[in-house]
C-alpha cells in the first residue's frame, strides 16, 4: 500500500468516506468514515491503552485519510504540528498506518 501524505484532505471539504487517524508513541487508533472524529478516538486510545488521556490528547498526531484506489491512500495533517510530527518519524507513522489500514 501506497501512502501520499499531502494536504489533500482539509476540515469543510471531507467527503462522507473521509476517515481519521490518530498516533500517539507507538500506539495508533484509526476510523472510517465520519461515525467517530478525532476527540472520540483519542479518548478512546487513552482508554484502551490505559494512557494518561490528557497527555494524549495534547500531543497526538491527528490525521485525516482516505483511499485513491485500492492499492494507495492519501494521509493529510488536521494541524501544521501534526505535519510536523509526522516527518519526524516519516518511515515508524507510514509503517504504522499501512499496518492497521
């Protein structure tokens, strides 16, 4: 699987189908769709991995994604620091996506 990180995918013009990522460390929690947003699955990471819930919602990447075709996704930053903290460990957070996408 192919990921284009860009700044695609922006906040007023995600389709119905537009999903969110959010990574905090090494852990990861991922929607499809709009059913969930990014405060839902970063309370809901901290609660399933027993992390410190306001830690996490402070410093979390959050992302938006969603397919071009089977075969390759696009990734947008929600923030210019979670761009930021993506490059930062580019190869870990692309590894971690296609892991659970």
């Amino acid at each position: 699987m192919n990921i284009d990180f860009c700044k695609a995918l922006q906040d007023g013009k995600l389709t119905p189908a537009t999903g969110r990522i959010v990574i905090y460390k090494n852990f990861i929690d991922v929607s499809r769709g709009t059913s969930r947003d990014h405060n839902d699955l970063l309370r809901s990471l901290a609660a399933k991995y027993k992390l410190p819930k306001d830690d996490v919602i402070s410093n979390a990447i959050r992302l938006y994604w969603d397919y071009e075709d089977k075969n390759s996704i696009t990734v947008s930053p929600v923030r210019k620091i979670d761009e930021e903290m993506f490059y930062a460990s580019e190869e870990f957070n692309a590894a971690l996506i296609k892991s659970t996408i």
